[in-house]
C-alpha cells in the first residue's frame, strides 16, 4: 500500500513537476545564481557517483540515469548516513520515476547490506500504453456545479501492456443563470446592461460565463467613454432557486474621457506632426477603444511602422493622453516580380518604392514591367491625407508599348484622383486623365481603326460599395462599383465620347465552398454623332471581350465582331455575366467549375442581351495569401465559324 495512492494518478498522468519551496531572503543576480546552482548539482553528482549503491534488474533505464533521478537522496545519505527511512525514500522515488514512464506494476524493494550499502532491487513489469479514456456519467453540457467524480478505475490487458480508464462522474443538477443584481452606479438601465449578454445568460452556468459578463460590461462601458470602469461579477450558487443562480454585478463606471494631446516616442525619418495629425480629429472626443484600434490599424497599413504602441494615459480633467512608441519600418524598398499569363506570355517587373518621401509619410512608386507583348513604366505618387484631410490624392504617370491582335499601340499620360471613404464600405472619387495614344502598326485596315493618333483629355466620376470581407481574397460579401467618363474639346480632348461601366460581385460561403456571381456592363458613345460605324470611337477606346475574367470559352479579347483577318474590332457595349463554384481539392489546391455569358455589340445604338455567347468550364486554383494563381478551361457550346471549340487560360488573381 506503500505507493497505492500514487499509482491512481500516475497512471494517466504523463509527467510530474518537483515544487519546492525556495528561501526569499536572499536575492541574487541571475548569473550567480545559475553559477551557484549549477556547482550544487555538479557537487551532488559526484556524490552520487561515489555513494555504495547497487540497483539491480534496471534494464530499461542506464544505471547512470536512475542514479541522477535519485542524486538528491544519494547526497542526503552521503551527509548525513545510511537508515531505513532514507533506504525507503531512494526505493519510492526510483519506483515513482518508473511509474512516470508508464511500469505500472513496477516494484523496488531495498536492502542494507554490510551496514553502509544500500541495494536496490527492481522489478520493472511490462511498460504499459494508455489507452482509451471512458467517461461515464457525463450526458450534458457543462453547468453542474455539484458534480463529483469518482476515483478512476483501471482496467489492463492480460499482459499488462495496456490500460484503459474509466472515470464515474456524477452530474447532479445543471444550473443556469438566475437574476442579475446590479449595484454601484451602473448608470445605463438593467434591461440595457442585461442586452448586452444575452447569449451568456441563456447558456448554463459556469465560472467562465460569469467572467465573461464582466468582460462584455466593461467593453460596453468603454466603448462610451468610461475609460477606468471596474466591473466585478460574482455568482452566488449559495443562494440558487430551482438551480438558477443570481449574479451581483457591481460597477464603477469613474468619469467619461475624452481624447486629450498625442505623445510620440521612438521616431526616426518620419516627421511626428505625421502621427499627430492622424489623431488631431479625435483630440476633444469622448475616448472610444474602437476609434483608437481603428487610427492603430490605419497607420500599420501604411507599412511605416514595425511596431506600434498606444497606451492612454488619464491627464487630468478627464482626458487621455496618448503615449506612442513607435518603431519605423525600412522606407525604401526594392522588388523584383516574375509572372506568366497565356495572353502576355511571360512577365518580369522591377520596382522601386519609398513609403516616406522626405519624411512626410507619403509614398512614391516607381515600377517598370516587360512582358512578350510589350513594356511599361509607371510612377505613383499617393497622399492618403491632402492637406492633412480625409481625402486621398493619387497621381499616377505612365508610358506603355503593347501589341495587341491586329494593332499595336504608344500611350503616354497622367491621371490624378481625388477620393473620400464615407464609411468604411463606401468611397466616392473624382479624376482626371490625359494621354497621347499613337497606333503604330496595324494589320487591321485604317479604316476599321479609327482615328490612329490623338490627345484624350477626361474627367470623371465613380463609386464603390465594398461589403466583402477581403479586397484582395473575398470569402463572403457583396461590391458594387460604377465609373462615368467624359472626354470633350472644352477641356482640350481631341476626342469626344462618354464612358460608363459598373460591375457587381456576389460571394456566398457554403461550407468550405464558395459560390461566386458577378456581372459587368459597359458602355462608350461619341459625343457627335458625325459618323454612324465603329470608326467614331478610335480602337483602342473601345471596349473587348473574352479572355480569363470574361467569358473563359473565347481567348483573350476574342469575342465580337472581326476583321475578314480575323483580328478584333471591339465594341461600344458588352455585357458579362459569370458563375462560379470553387471546393477544395487538397491543401491549398482548389477545384472551380463555372458558368459565362456575355455579348459585345459594335454599336450601343440598341444595347441589350441580343448576340450573347457563353461558356462552360472547369479550372484550378492555388490558393496564396495575395490571390489565387488559376487554371481554367472554357468549353463554347456553340461555336460559329471560324470561332475555337474552346481556350485555356493561365492567370492571377479573382476572375470577376
């Protein structure tokens, strides 16, 4: 009976900690003290090492290895001498390291042998597996605050070698939560304050749960202001009715605060008025914690900071001084991109960045691309805050050569934008463009090209309702966006003509699948109506169809009216409707089975469905953190002369 109770609890047990109690009085350097500690230990080896011990039968432990577990009760009886008691204690301890690795049945006695030699003799038994687990008792969800369990029972195989558990619990009666007592000042109303925890109160009762309230109390408190609330929730089981148990919730809710002046530490390149003014629209506020992580996340997107800290700080009056300590990312940054698409062929780009020009925290992009179909140089230059507002300013430069079937083109222009987020989901902007657009070979004839040279000067107008809960790899969510454009004389545009496009996408989670809808439309108009063929619009401000984001059964830009060369003309209206269904494969792989439709007209004189063409298709899709890499392949289930029975496509990113 010596080791019964340490054989319950060892058996399931997979390891034990050794506590002991350690002197406070005096206290050391780190270093010394892992000196000092590291020379008792030596000390006690050696006496462990030179003690008269002989342990036998050990095999399946090195004689040196059970000889440290027990250095500590080897030195005791080098000191201070061989006795029984301390025999007892070297055979309990080398029996409990036995049973710590699974011999269950293990036994070691001792003897004394001469007066001064201690012998231990083991015998190990077979090493037993835990096996299964069986409790028994336990029908219901947690809430039973005066359950017992009973001691497990034990139940080996014929050889020994393994053991399953058996664990009797009593339930007794579940509880559940009863009356909320508020006490304190808890200012808002019980029915307001009960609103916050509905879920919690419905469920059955548990410590947990009754932590849980405070949590939610006092994150309701300080989403309005009560900075210092303290919130303590106590359950009461004592007093229970029927098993429903009362909570007292006592609040102090302290002053309401305000957001009050902005301290920044840490700062290198970086100007700190950049910090400042991004928390000056708060200063005079009522404190908020969803405000303050929001301007938090909004400044880590900037990509300015490797860590950033804010901690608010009660500065008299009721107000919260802001102490952040920053520490900035490298600004300048090099990349190199090599990609490949089965319409540009193969892709390398170089770019250069530096996300803090002259210290302003306002980042300049400059980025060159070479693909087999041509080239393209741009530089961006983007101000999240013009004139420290919450308008963004973009101003992009670009030059670009591309081939396209039947032309190819030389464009060179600029584009300024000015944008303002409403709200999260909702942004509203305005530009302005201009480009010099040169055709500089054709094999499609003049006189299906339109005017092959010319300056277009734009403004325009768009919109964009984004309810998905990623921009870059959506899993659920809804975007809406709309585009007006006018190009007129009045402000210098060789070419006059008005543009609109919108665009609508739908994701639905379905499990681990996802079920996407997208439709597009666009449609250009000549401003004077000199001419009534396709010539009015000039090729390349004219719209395409077909190709990896469009109706996958057609190549890229190959659905529509043709030259007798069979080169694309493009259109003045399309539409594009597509469906997809995407499932995982294995990993990261996913498979995608989808569904395209759409038509272009070459004159939006009577726009419509009329002319639609459609696809049928099934692809892959590797799953990276930035989008998908895809592999589709469209099936045209009514091909018209000359068209393909259907096309492959390589490329990047969502399709719609």
């Amino acid at each position: 009976m010596r080791h019964a109770v340490f054989f319950l609890a060892l058996i399931i047990v997979t390891s034990v900690s050794d506590l002991r109690g350690q002197s406070a009085v005096d206290v050391k350097r780190p270093e010394q003290a892992a000196r000092e500690h590291k020379f008792v230990e030596h000390q006690e080896e050696k006496k462990a090492q030179a003690s008269n011990l002989e342990i036998r039968g050990a095999t399946a432990f090195k004689e040196e290895e059970l000889r440290s577990i027990l250095k500590e009760e080897i030195a005791t009886i080098h000191d201070f001498g061989l006795t029984a008691a301390r025999a007892d204690d070297a055979a309990f301890f080398l029996e409990l390291f036995y049973r710590k690795h699974g011999y269950a049945k293990v036994d070691v006695h001792y003897s004394i042998e001469s007066g001064s030699r201690l012998v231990l003799d083991v015998t190990e038994g077979p090493q037993a597996i835990l096996g299964t687990i069986n409790f028994v008792g336990n029908n219901h969800v947690p809430g039973y605050l005066e359950a017992a369990v009973d001691a497990p029972q034990f139940h080996f195989s014929a050889d020994g070698a393994r053991v399953d558990v058996t664990i009797p619990v009593h339930e007794g009666r579940q509880c559940f939560f009863g009356d909320l007592i508020f006490r304190g000042t808890p200012i808002y109303d019980p029915a307001t304050l009960r609103g916050q925890m509905v879920d919690l109160l419905s469920q059955p009762y548990t410590d947990r749960r009754v932590d849980d309230i405070s949590r939610r109390l006092q994150a309701y408190y300080k989403a309005r202001g009560y900075y210092a609330v303290k919130v303590e929730a106590t359950g009461e089981p004592e007093t229970s009715v029927a098993g429903h148990v009362p909570v007292v919730v006592v609040i102090s809710p302290g002053p309401v605060y305000k957001f009050g002046e902005v301290n920044v530490t840490g700062l290198r390149r970086l100007r700190p008025s950049y910090v400042h003014n991004r928390f000056a629209s708060l200063q005079g506020k009522t404190y908020s914690p969803d405000v303050l992580d929001e301007k938090f996340r909004e400044l880590m997107r900037t990509g300015l900071f490797n860590v950033l800290q804010i901690n608010p700080q009660p500065d008299g009056g009721n107000f919260l001084r802001l102490d952040i300590a920053a520490e900035e990312a490298k600004a300048k940054e090099f990349g190199v991109s090599v990609g490949y698409g089965s319409y540009v062929g193969g892709i390398i780009g170089f770019s250069f960045a530096d996300r803090d020009l002259f210290g302003y925290g306002r980042p300049l992009i400059t980025s060159i691309e070479i693909s087999e179909r041509g080239y393209k140089g741009e530089i961006l230059w983007d101000d999240p805050h013009f004139l420290e507002s919450d308008v963004e300013l973009k101003i992009r430069l670009a030059a670009l050569t591309f081939d396209f079937d039947g032309y190819s083109k030389f464009e060179i222009g600029d584009r300024i934008e000015f944008s303002h987020s409403f709200t999260k989901q909702y942004k509203v902007g305005l530009f302005a463009s201009q480009r010099h657009v040169e055709i500089i070979s054709a094999d499609i004839h003049d006189d299906l090209l339109g005017n092959m040279r010319y300056f277009i000067s734009s403004v325009g107008l768009f919109h964009t309702l984004d309810l998905r809960d990623s921009p870059v790899v959506p899993s659920r969510g809804f975007v809406f966006d709309q585009t007006f454009e006018l190009a007129a004389s009045a402000i210098g545009s060789e070419i006059e003509l008005f543009r609109t496009t919108a665009r609508a996408s739908y994701f639905i989670p379905l499990g681990k699948t996802l079920l996407e809808f997208g439709a597009r439309a666009g449609l250009v108009r000549p401003l004077k109506e000199s001419t009534s063929d396709i010539t009015a619009i000039p090729i390349d401000e004219r719209f395409f169809n077909g190709g990896s984001t469009t109706v996958r059964s057609f190549g890229e830009r190959d659905l529509g009216p043709h030259d007798h060369r069979g080169h694309p003309l493009g259109g003045e209206f399309y539409t594009i409707f597509n469906v997809e269904y995407t499932f995982p494969l294995y990993g990261e792989l996913q498979g995608a089975v989808f569904v395209d439709a759409g038509n272009l007209l070459p004159e939006a004189d009577n726009p419509g469905l009329g002319d639609m063409r459609y696809g049928i298709g099934a692809g892959l899709r590797y799953k990276l953190p930035i989008g998908p890499i895809r592999l589709d392949y469209g099936v045209n289930p009514d091909p018209r002369e000359h068209e393909d029975f259907g096309a492959f496509h390589f490329s990047f990113g969502f399709a719609f």
